[in-house]
C-alpha cells in the first residue's frame, strides 16, 4: 500500500516537471513528425519497389473474383506486382513462410453468389483473404492498398447497382468498366512514381466487403520506434530518482519511518513503471489524435505489449541505476544505453534488413522486441499470436531486471 | 528524577577509514530537550542515524521507549520523529502534498490524517501557505516544514539535527520557541547543533562531541565549572606579523589559560581576566598589533569546549 503511494508521489512528481514533460512527450512527437514528413519524401527518391511477388487463389467462379483477377493482371500493374496464380490457398501460404512471396490473396469459393444481391435484394457476407509475409514491411502494405482499392470499387459497383435496382446477371455490365479505370488509375499513380503512390496510400481507406476497416500510413513505422526510443529515457531518467533522494536525503527520511525497505524499493520501481505506463499511454493516444496512426487491431495484443515493454524497459533502468556507483554514473550510462538500444533496435530505421551479428546485437536489447511486438501490431496488424515471442522475452527481460534491481537496492541502502 | 526514555550505549559506527562515532554514551530524559553540542565532523548525525535505525551500529546498542535500535527497528521508528539536517522534502509538491504523502509513511489516514496535517501546518506557522510548491520558500520557511514533518505522527522523542543551518535570525528565533513550546507539551528532544548558544537555551543537559567522543556531558554549570572562574576575552586586532609567537606570549602571563585565533579575533580564557587586561594588551603592542575591539565574557560552553579541545568550537 505505501508502496502505491510512493509510486504515485513519484509519478505526479514527474508529470510536474516541465522539463520531464518535454522528454517524454514533446520530443518524440516532434521527431515522428519529422521523420514522417521525411519518409514521405524519401519515397519518392528512392528506387521504386518493383515485382513484389504475389499470388492470386481464385476459388470463385463468378465475375467478383474475375474482377480482382482482371484488376491484378492489368499491364499497368505488371511492374509493381509479379502475380501469379495458384489454386491451393495452404500451398500458396507455404511459399509465403518459404520467403519466396509477399502475399497471398485467396478469393473464396463462392464470393460472388454470396455477396451480390438476389432477386430479393438479399445479400451475405464473405472475405477476400490476404495473408502477408510478416518480416516485410512496406511491400504489404502496397499489396493490402490494392486490393483494398478493388475492393472498394466492387462495393461502390455493388451499391451503385442495387439502388438501381439491378438483379444479378445484370452486374457484369456495371463491373467491367468499373474494374478497367481502375487499373488504369492505380497505374496512373504508379507512373509519376512512388510518392504519389505513398501520398494516396495515406487516404486509402480500407475496405473489405461487407466491413469497414481503418486506414493505414508510414507513421505507424515511426511512432512506435520514437515512443520506445523515448521511453526508454524516460524509464532510465525516473530510475535514477532513488540517488537523487539519497542526495536529498528524503530516501533516508522515508527509511526512518515504519515502512519496510523493500516496499520503498518497490514503490520507487512502481513509480517508474507507472510514469512509463502512462508515457506510453499519452503517446499513443496522442499520436492517433494528431497524425491518425493506427495501432494495430488487437486491443489486448497492444495492452499487453505495452505493459511488458515499460515493464523490461524500467526494470532495466532499475537494475542499471543499482548497479552505478553513482547518479552521475546512472545518467551516463542510462544516456549510452538508451542511444545504442534505439539504433541497434529499430527505433530508428527497420531491422529486417538486419543480419549475422549486428542481428544478434540487435536482439540483445529492448527496443528489439518491444519494436517486433509493435510493427506485428500495427504494420501487420497481427494479433496477440503474432506477438507471443516478443511479449515472452519482454516479460522474461523484465522480471529478471526487477529481481536483481531490488536485491542490489537492498543491499546498497540497507547499511 | 531517573526516567530516561533513550538510553544511548557505548555507539560505535566505524567506516573504512573513518572510526566517525567512537563509544558515545548518554541518556535523555523523558521531557527534557538534550543537546549535543559539537563542531562539523564531530559524528552528530553519524549518532543520530544510529538512534533513528538508518545506521547500523557497528558496536554499542541504543534503547528508546524499552525497544532496541538493534533488534526492534520497526518499533523505535513509530516512537521517534526525526528532522534531518538536509532539507528532506519533495519541492515539487506542495507543503500540504508533502505532509499528505509524510502522514501516508507513518501509515496515518483519512479524517485523522488531514487534521494531523491542519496541526502541523499551524506549528509551522504556513497554513496559509500551504498550497504552494516547497520549491517557491525560504530556506527559514523550507526548516519549519522539514521539522513538521517529524511533528506528524505525535513522536515520543524528536531528534532534530542542526535544525536551524543556514537561516536568517528571525526564522532561528521562531524555530527555537516552537521547540520550547513542543517540549512544554511534554514532547522529549534530542537536539543537535554547533552553536553554543542554542544548546544553552534550550537544554539544561548538554552533551559536547569531539572527533566523534563525547567527551563532556552534564548541566551548563556542570561544563562551566570544568573551566574554573575564567572568562573568555575576546580581542579583535590587526597587524600582528608572528601570530604563534603572540599566542606564545600570552599564554605565559599568569592568569591566561587558553589563547587561541580565530580569524582576526584572539580568544583567550582568563581566571579573573578584567585585573590582567593591561598585561594582555601590551603584549599585543609588543607584537606590534593594534587592539580593535574587547569583549569579556563569563564562563559558557564556548569556553568549555576552548578549554578541553584547545580549538574554537566554530573554527
Ligand atoms: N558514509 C560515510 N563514509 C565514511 N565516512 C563518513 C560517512 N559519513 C560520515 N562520515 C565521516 O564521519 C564523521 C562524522 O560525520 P557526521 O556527519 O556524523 O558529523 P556531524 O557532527 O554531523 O557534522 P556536521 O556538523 O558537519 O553535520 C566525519 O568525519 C565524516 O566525514
Ligand atoms: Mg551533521
């Protein structure tokens, strides 16, 4: 109990000071904003991307599935996707796992029957499924854009006709032109190169029949990796309070009352975890405010990671502000950390592209796999399954950093 | 008359290099302040730390209200308020924030808290300055909240080390008697500080530490008589080259017993000093120097610490 209440005391401290303040929320919004800005730019320098491989599993036999055939293998597309096709969908998903695809797009049977409406106006709901190689990050993203593109057409299409009041067999009409300015537009858009493509790629709303879903932009790569960055500042800079109370001597004061010294270690810890808790929090929500990021589609897959991430990240302060000799120390050593662990673990740039040591390096430190958790979240938009490796390791990092923090704590303050 | 409520006994606290408390014994009565008196370094806090379980002895025990600081360190922290020499409050929460979060550690709560809070503010004399940050006081007004915060839990004993550094007069003023009236309440005091003049208003029984002994402790008259009847001359002078050689010569006339230099002030002790003054102050013409200034003072405990340390007790 006072262990809360010294982790509260803790946390209102910090959300007083100013300068706190700026750290943990002013720096890295400003740097995402930047770096967002960038990225956009960037995109239209670079190499476009080029003959992403994709496959196409048509199990429909009706002109819905035709139509996304049609829109894929158009020759304005040919350059960006090297499609081919494939009729068993787990096959297909193998290869995927194999590297040798991107993504995989699986037309059920039966779309079309099922989604447009019957002579009574009647219609159901099915899914084009699209399952995506989850290492990469930006061809997906492309892919998912298209065929969120067609498929927004085929609901317009669909819409348009049945207030028409078009009966089945008369949709093919409607649908082929449709589909034809369709590719025609994407690769219109792909000819004055890829920023247009990123720029559009940012109003896209994304559409699969029959649900409306969120829209994606680059910021969702940046946003997690700056507030991980900054974190993990913060998470050093609230550890290093314990020495700054022994200096000022309110940690002695607070060992002269009745309170035992583990909780005091405890309630400095938990006052630590909680200011991350709610740095990360403010964070992402304020990020969804202001730049419309989106953080994935699993709620309890984000909650969890996060816990876990500010989790490891102040048990990591704890430990390294235990083991200093000093505050001076704690602050040098914290700085460095923070510094090698945000380049080392893709809060600045992605790893993907990361191999042999410099991987393994990378996969020593937090950022590694909080980042990991976030990209599965919100570039993929996995789920908690998606998310079991990182949130292990977290968790792992985290209770071993905590154990040995409060043992060195106890040790160096019980005298 | 013998009820003590803190028995200190033979404390020792030894650092690597440093042998900081070196076998301290005292006891305090209950509803007496007690003060020890002593110069930077002497172990006042080093002692105090011990008394309050943040230290452990490395020998010796110490006994308050029938607990041990050894072996019932829990108990002992319930019974005893500390005032530390540091100002130990968070200045970016608000005097009454700080008392709130103080009272919450001393396991207080609710209604009971709150008026505790009401209380202590009004010792202080900040009630209604309550609401602002520590950050925005005076060093005076930052004092009385750090001696409010040991005031919370109603404390048998306080131990307030140096309560009064670095404060303007007036602030000392009122620190001094809100001592004086918590002590009229009952309250017992350990109290220390290196100004003499505090330990002899406050306290009827004074300890002197040295080099981390004690090594003087009963009433003013007590440590006085240990001076005899000497008074302390002091003797403001300039334009002396051979200050050894003078303080030489002076502690050969009869009469002189101690002759020491603090700053550009000779302190001498002095049996009946007012007959040998013509004596002292051709002596320091014969030096060359030229007299600015003479006080003559009798016995006090500046003069008892002179006379058993050879040193100025603020040097
Ligand atoms: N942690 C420590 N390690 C080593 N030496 C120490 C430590 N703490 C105190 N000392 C030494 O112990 C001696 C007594 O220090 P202490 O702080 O008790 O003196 P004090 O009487 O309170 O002085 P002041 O009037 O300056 O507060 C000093 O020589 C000090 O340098
Ligand atoms: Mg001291």
């Amino acid at each position: 109990m006072k262990a809360l209440q010294i982790a509260v005391k803790d946390t209102l401290t910090r959300f007083r000071d100013w300068k706190a303040l700026a750290g943990m929320f002013a720096a890295p919004l400003i740097i995402s904003a930047m770096i967002g800005l960038a990225f956009g730019d960037l995109g239209g320098d670079e190499a476009p991307i080029e003959n992403i491989p994709v496959v196409l599993v048509n199990l429909d036999a009706g002109e819905l599935g035709q139509a996304y055939e049609d829109v894929l293998t158009s020759p304005d597309l040919a350059t960006l996707i090297a499609l081919e096709t494939m009729q068993d969908p787990e096959a297909a998903k193998a290869r995927i796992e194999a590297g040798e695809l991107r993504a995989v797009i699986v037309i059920p049977a039966g779309f079309s029957e099922t989604v447009i409406p019957d002579s009574h106006g009647n219609s159901g709901q099915a899914n084009v499924e699209l399952y995506t190689d989850p290492t990469a990050e930006i061809s997906p993203v492309i892919v998912r854009s298209i065929v969120e593109r067609i498929t927004a057409a085929i609901n317009s299409t669909l819409l348009a006709g049945q207030v028409a009041g078009q009966q089945a067999a008369g949709y093919a009409p409607l649908l082929g032109p449709a589909m034809g300015q369709l590719g025609a537009a994407i690769g219109a858009e792909l000819q004055s190169g890829n920023l247009n493509l990123q720029e559009s790629l940012l109003d896209l709303e994304v559409v699969s029949t029959g649900e409306t879903g969120e829209s994606f932009d680059p910021f969702a790569f940046f946003i997690p990796g700056m507030a991980v960055f900054f974190l993990m500042f913060s998470m050093f800079e609230g550890s290093r309070s314990i020495l700054q109370e022994e200096r000022h001597w309110t940690l002695q004061r607070l060992m002269s009352t009745p309170t035992p010294t583990w909780e005091i270690i405890l309630g400095k810890m938990g006052g630590t975890f909680l200011t991350g808790l709610l740095q990360f929090t403010i964070l992402m929500l304020s990020s969804t405010y202001l730049f419309g990021v989106s953080w994935g589609t699993s709620i309890l897959g984000l909650a969890i990671l996060v816990v876990l991430t500010v989790f490891a990240a102040s048990g990591l302060g704890a430990m390294l502000t235990a083991f200093s000799r000093n505050e001076n120390q704690a602050g040098v050593v914290g700085s460095a950390v923070s510094l090698v662990f945000g380049a080392l673990g893709g809060s600045f740039f992605p790893t993907d592209g990361l191999t042999g040591l410099i991987n393994i390096a990378s996969k020593l430190t937090v950022n590694r796999w909080a980042m990991d958790g976030f990209l599965a979240l919100t570039v993929n938009r996995g789920g908690l399954a998606d998310i079991q490796t990182p949130i292990l390791v977290l968790a792992v990092v985290g209770s071993v950093t905590f154990v040995l923090a409060t043992l060195a704590f106890q040790k160096r303050f019980v005298k | 008359m013998s009820n003590p409520i803190l028995q200190a006994q033979n404390l020792h606290k030894r650092y690597e290099k440093v042998h900081a408390v070196q076998g301290i014994s005292f006891d305090i009565q209950q509803g007496e302040i007690f003060s020890l008196l002593g110069p930077n370094g002497a172990g006042k806090t080093t002692t105090i730390s011990m008394l309050s379980c943040l230290l452990s002895a490395t020998e010796g025990d110490a006994v308050i209200d029938g607990h041990s600081v050894r072996t019932q360190a829990d108990a002992v922290k319930r019974v005893i308020g500390v005032v530390p020499q540091e100002i130990a409050l968070y200045p970016d929460l608000t005097a009454r924030e700080n008392l709130m979060f103080w009272g919450k550690m001393y396991s207080l709560s609710g209604a009971h808290l709150k008026q505790r809070v009401a209380e202590t503010l009004e010792i202080a004399g900040l009630s209604d300055r309550a609401n602002e940050k520590v950050e925005t006081y005076s060093g005076g007004m930052k004092r009385r909240i750090n001696i409010a915060v040991g005031l919370l839990h109603e404390p048998k004993v306080l131990f307030m080390d140096e309560p009064t550094v670095g404060i303007d007069p007036q602030s000392r003023r009122r620190i001094l008697d809100t001592v004086l009236e918590l002590n009229q309440r009952g309250l017992t005091v350990l109290y220390t500080t290196h100004y003499m003049e505090e330990a002899a208003e406050l306290s009827r029984r004074i300890g002197i530490v040295d080099h981390g002994k004690l090594i003087a402790l009963g009433t003013q008259d007590d440590l006085t008589k240990l001076v005899g009847e000497s008074d302390t001359v002091r003797i403001g002078i300039s334009g002396v080259n051979d200050t050894d050689a003078l303080l030489a010569a002076l502690t050969k006339l009869s009469g002189v017993d101690h002759a020491a230099l603090e700053e550009d002030e000779l302190v001498l002790q002095a049996t009946n000093a007012n007959a040998h003054l013509s004596q002292i102050i051709s002596a320091i013409g014969a030096a060359s120097g030229q007299v600015k200034s003479i006080k003559v003072a009798e016995p006090n405990l500046e003069a008892v610490f002179l006379h058993l340390t050879g040193r100025a007790l603020r040097d």
